[in-house]
C-alpha cells in the first residue's frame, strides 16, 4: 500500500510516493496543492511492449531492482567481489516540516543508506545521501548518486563551458535519448564546469519557459548528467565524480554525498535564479554588510612592490572613496615573479624591510580595509618549503605555471598553512583573503583535497570572525556553492575586458547573486585580449556586482579620477537595491545587444549593453521585464555614466529630461533605446512616478 507525502514552498512542489518499495518521486515542479491515491494512478507508467512485467519505478536510489536500466543510483564493491546493489527501505520515511528523510539497507552487501530531502521556503529543493558499511570488511564506494526524474516535455538541454577567461559559455541540445554528462576531474570546479545543468520545454529562456536545474555544491571532481530512456523516464541529476578506491570505508565508517540543488520554475531562467539567490541570502553565512569598493593592485603594480608607490595608490584610492585595499602577489619571500617562492608564507624582508605594517597602517589612516593574497594550495619547486619538504607535495604531479600542488590532507600540511596563515591575519589584523588556486588537480586525494581546505576555510574563520576570503581560481574555476559556503565571494573571471565580462557576469547570475561575485574596473585595453573599451562602460559593467578598481590610480587624468569618483558614488547609492533586489535578464531579439537588471521593492536599475554590432540600422525597443504591471515609472539614465561618445542625446531626447510609463507599457511595448557604438552601454534608473 503506497502512502503519499506532499511537500510545498514558493510555488514549488514535491510529491514522493513511499511504498512499496523504496520512496519515489511521483511529482517535482509546479504546487499541486493537496494530492491524494489517484495521483499515484495517474502517474504510474504502463509496461512496454518487450519489458519487464510491472512499470518501472525510478527511486531515489534506483537500481535493476526497479527495472531501471539507466545510471544505478549507487554502486561499490569489495575486494575481490561484485554485485549489483538493490538497496530495499529500512522502517517509515520520516517527514519533519518540509523535509523527509530515510533509511536503505542492501544486507546482502553489508550497506546501508540514509536519503535527506530539504525542501526550503525559497523553493529550492537539497538533497543528500550517505552509505554506512555495515559489513565485516572495507566497502569500496564507485557512485552515490543524486537525482530527479524530469517530465517528457523538458525537451531542451542547457549547460555552460568555458576556459580561461571565457567562463560561463551557454551551449543548448535537444534532451535526447541516452546519457548527457558534465564530467570534471580537474580537481577544481573547473573553467567549463556548467554550474547549473537545466532541462526545459522547447525554446526556453530567461523570462518563459518551464525549466528544471540541478547543481552539485562541490569544489572537487563531479558530474552533472540528464538521461532519457525509451521506456519514458528523463532524470537530472549530479554526484561527486570519485577515483578507483578513493573512498574505501572500514566497518562502520560512511561517506556522505555533497548537497545537490534541484530547482524549478515556470518562470524561465530568472526564476530558477530568484529561488537560487533567495536560498544564498537566507543563509546566517551570507554578507550582511554593504560589499564595499576594493581597489586590487594586481593591474596596478604586478609583481613591483614599492612602498612609496603603493602609499600613492592608496592615496588616490581612498580620495575616490575606495573603502578596501588588497596588496596581491609579490610580497612574500622570493617572489619577484611567478617562478618561485609559492609557499614561502613570509613577508620578503628584501622588499619589506620593515614588514607589512608600514602599507597596513598607511591604508588604515585613510579609513580603508586591508586584504591579501594568498596561493596556499600550491608551492613552487623553487621555494624553501618545497626543498625542505619534498613529501608534503601531491605525487606525480605535471608541471603546471612552474607550481606544484601541496598535500593539505596531510596534518602538516594542513598545520602549516594554518599557522601561517593565521600568524599573518593576526599580526597585521588582515580584513580580506584573496585566496588563489591556479592550476588543475589532475592528481589523486582530490575527495581528501577538497574536505581539507573546507576545514582550513572554516577554521581560519572561527579565529577569525570578521575576515572575509574570496575563491579566486586563475579566475573562475572555483565558483560553486560547495566554496561558498565557506567563503563570501568569488572572481569572476581573470579578465576584466567588459565586453567578455558582460557576457560571463549574465550567465554566472544565473546560479551565484550579484554580491558574492567581483568584479573590476580595469585599464582601459584589457590585458587579457588586448580589447580598448571606455571608461563609462566598463564603469557599468562592473557596477552591478561587488564592485572594485585594478588599475593604476597615479597615472590617471583628473577627469578618469572624476569619473571614477562618479561612479563609486553611484554604487554606494544603489547597492542596497543591487544585492538585494531579484536579477532580470530580457529576452532581447538583438543578440548583440543584453538588457539586465535589478528590481527592489521601490525602484529598479537596468544596463543596455551593446557588445557588437547588428544588421539593424535603428535598435531593437527595450522592454524592461519584471517590473510590476500596474505602478507608473520614471525612466532616467544615470547621467554619471552616460556613453563618453555618439549622438544618443539627440537622437532619443527622453534620455536627459526622462519619461513616465506604467510598468506594462514599459514590459510589453518598450522604449526606443539611443544608438550606440560596440563596447557602449546606458544605466536607467526607474523609480516610481509621483502621483498627478
């Protein structure tokens, strides 16, 4: 006799059929509100011609015990033997508010299993499991699996790649029969890691659609896959991806899954962000105080640390109203470019004769935050620490950037880094971490990597209460939400042309929100394409996020220093409502050309971005989604950052004295936008209109 538990929150909702056999997922999407057996009836599948003699059930551990012949739910071994696992439900499903949870025993193999399902009041749907050997011998873990089953009428497939500064590419398929798998064993998330893998009806997109995601909140080696049988059963789903014999559990010992994300909407794309974004800014963890302006000296000085020029820079730093200064590379121990010194934790007293306090204290008079850098992961083989300790590297490891990969699971390692790190953060009362990692782990221990630096992350912080660390990864290849858990930023991407930035910055939203995510204003040519852009563009591009410089301030204009002080005025102004508010994207005809934006509950700012050229000779309207269909605006450009050329002014007048329209003129019908050049963009800022 089956039994059926309901669950709901914002719009969201599961239904899970416990009996017989092990729990199943009879519904996960839209609310059905109250359900009773019929659903079950309705659900159930036929048997197919040639096929086992019952319908196939796809469980939340499915296994050839169902009649499933697609990826098994879980998989292991012991030595010397192997059998399929056909885990069978130990007692009741437990529900406690909106969550269920279970236990599953395979007695013949000696495992068992316990299966959480949380279904949280943003809508967003975790989901974990763990495998207790209860065998007499090691029990060897392959796969533990988590996964959905998605309706027939997810029809499309959408996941991101990338590389080195091109993260976060879209690429769209046809959700086909067979297996469609994400893999990444980079020992990293990856540069072309697809952060959410989404399912959904023909043609979806940002603002239409039913669409279905799935994202594994881990920084090691994973998978993300979609699969489709012919007997009619579609599925997302995600794991930790785990090396022959790298998790190998003694009598009694478990291993538990990551926390997979499952999210749904018939919104489109944006409304898998709102739940996703809601769910990271329900968290005790998430930043509560304003992200405030950082000046990086990376593209400013590199590896050239002088401390007259460095006091320079945070002169003109703080007149603009930066509010955190980050030293980078370059300032500890044998560090005069990327070829040695990694892992030399100490300040370079050639440099720093007088150690570090001499910039900490001079930034601190000027009323800014300190940060540092830090690639404590890694070790150049020309370094002290790499001579004196040749076993706390990862073996066997290929050359990578002339840097190798420490060990941190092992306990000195770990003890190391801990006691240098903290030695620093304490004596110059450091405020930031920009904690590197720039190369692939292509070694093993990658589950035992990534559990260490977790607990270094933690650690660090529980000493430390009020420091803030951000996940750079030679850019953005450590951006999920397994590290942001432990950490309140990442980098974006190591580029900051914002033409590239405009478009890795849209598809990054669509899991991490705004405020966990930086980004600078660069030079003027980016010195990762060698691209000129202007100064108001890349000024907006880089407003949206947590905003920052990394540019050298002594060799401005006083007009780019006045334009920059504009500009971090503006930010101040409208971060409340940037990191806080929900994230649109429009579904724009010109592909050329994105419209974004940020509605609060009072006002909205949106960014028209031209990034090339179109066939078009006039502009496609701009029709500004998600603002509330009865309320009145006034339409304004920010006029701090208006396009520093072209003739937008007199081709659309509206843009200097503003214009009123209700919230459905504006989302249906639109507004004629100026036209601009490539690398151009315009801010409206849309408030509510005074009433007649």
């Amino acid at each position: 006799m089956s039994e059926l538990i309901s669950l709901a929150a914002n719009g969201t909702g599961l239904v899970v059929e416990t009996g017989p056999g092990l729990p199943r997922v009879l519904h996960w999407g839209a609310d059905l509100g109250p359900v009773d057996e019929d659903l079950v009836l309705a659900a159930t599948p036929g048997v197919p011609p040639s096929s086992v003699d019952t319908p196939i059930r796809l469980t939340l551990l499915p296994s050839s015990r169902e009649g499933w012949l697609g990826r098994p739910g879980t998989s292991g071994h012991r030595d010397g033997s192997f059998q399929h696992l056909r885990p069978e439900l130990l007692g009741p499903v437990d529900v406690d508010g909106n969550s269920l949870s279970f236990t599953a025993a395979d007695s013949a193999a000696g495992v068992e299993f316990h299966v959480e399902l949380h279904l949280d009041p943003s809508g967003v749907l975790r989901v974990r499991h763990e495998v207790v050997n209860t065998g007499g011998d090691t029990w060897t873990v392959d796969a533990l699996r988590l996964l959905l089953p998605v309706p027939a009428h997810a029809v499309e497939l959408l996941d991101l790649t990338g590389r080195w500064c091109r993260e976060r590419s879209p690429q769209r398929s046809p959700f086909l029969h067979g297996l469609r798998a994400r893999e990444s064993r980079r020992g990293r998330t990856g540069h072309d890691a697809t952060g959410l893998l989404v399912a959904g009806t023909d043609g979806f997109g940002f603002r239409h659609g039913e669409v279905w995601g799935v994202h594994l909140a881990w920084s090691g080696n994973h998978e993300h896959f979609a699969e489709r049988l012919p007997e009619g059963l579609s599925l997302l789903g995600a794991s930790e991806l785990l090396d022959p014999g790298e998790i190998r559990l003694a009598p009694g010992e478990s291993y538990a899954t990551p926390w997979a994300f499952f999210v749904w909407s018939d919104q489109g794309l944006d409304g898998l962000s709102a739940r996703l974004h809601a769910w990271m800014r329900a968290r005790t963890s998430h930043p509560s105080t304003p992200r405030p302006v950082v000046l990086n000296t990376w593209e400013a000085v590199y590896f050239n640390h002088d401390l007259g020029r460095l006091r320079a820079l945070a002169d003109r730093a703080a007149e603009i109203g930066v509010e955190r200064f980050v030293l980078d590379d370059g300032w500890f121990r044998g560090r005069r470019d990327d070829s040695a010194g990694l892992g030399d934790w100490f300040v370079d007293s050639d440099v720093w004769p007088d150690g570090l306090s001499p910039l900490v204290d001079y930034v601190r008079d000027k009323g800014m935050q300190f940060g540092l850098w830090f690639e404590p992961e890694m070790v150049n083989p020309d370094s002290a620490l790499a001579r004196a300790h040749p076993d706390w590297l990862l073996a066997d490891a290929l050359p990578w950037r002339r840097q190798q990969v420490l060990n941190v699971a092992l306990p000195a390692v770990y003890d190391y880094l801990l006691e240098r790190l903290d030695s620093l953060v304490t004596e110059y009362r450091i405020d930031y971490i920009k904690w590197d990692h720039n190369r692939d782990l292509m070694e093993s221990l990658v589950h035992a990597q990534t559990l260490a630096v977790y607990r270094l992350f933690d650690e660090l912080r529980s000493r430390h209460p009020a420091l803030e660390i951000e996940s750079c990864s030679s850019g953005g290849a450590r951006v999920d939400l397994g590290v942001l858990a432990h950490t309140d930023r990442v980098w974006a991407s190591d580029t900051n042309d914002a033409v590239e930035r405009q478009r890795i910055q849209r598809w990054m939203g669509l899991l991490i929100p705004p405020e966990l995510v930086g980004s600078h204003v660069g030079p003027p040519e980016a010195h990762t394409t060698g691209r000129f852009a202007e100064l108001p563009f890349r000024c907006a591009t880089a407003l949206f996020n947590h905003a920052g410089l990394e540019w050298d301030l002594t060799a401005l204009s006083s007009e780019e220093l006045d334009a920059l002080t504009a500009w971090i005025s503006v930010y101040k102004r409208l971060r409340g409502l940037l990191h806080t508010g929900v994230t649109v994207r429009a579904d724009h005809p010109d592909h050329g050309s994105l419209l974004h934006g940020v509605i609060g509950p009072d006002h909205a700012v949106f960014c028209y971005a031209r990034l090339e050229t179109s066939p078009d000779a006039l502009p496609a309207r701009l029709r500004f989604p998600g603002l509330d269909p009865a309320r009145r605006y006034t339409v304004r450009a920010i006029p701090e950052l208006l396009p520093a050329s072209g003739h937008f002014v007199t081709q659309t007048p509206w843009i200097t004295t503003g214009l009123t329209l209700s919230g459905a003129a504006l989302t249906h019908t639109g507004l004629q936008p100026p036209l601009l050049a490539p690398s151009q963009a315009m801010l409206f800022e849309l408030t509510p209109a005074s009433p007649a």
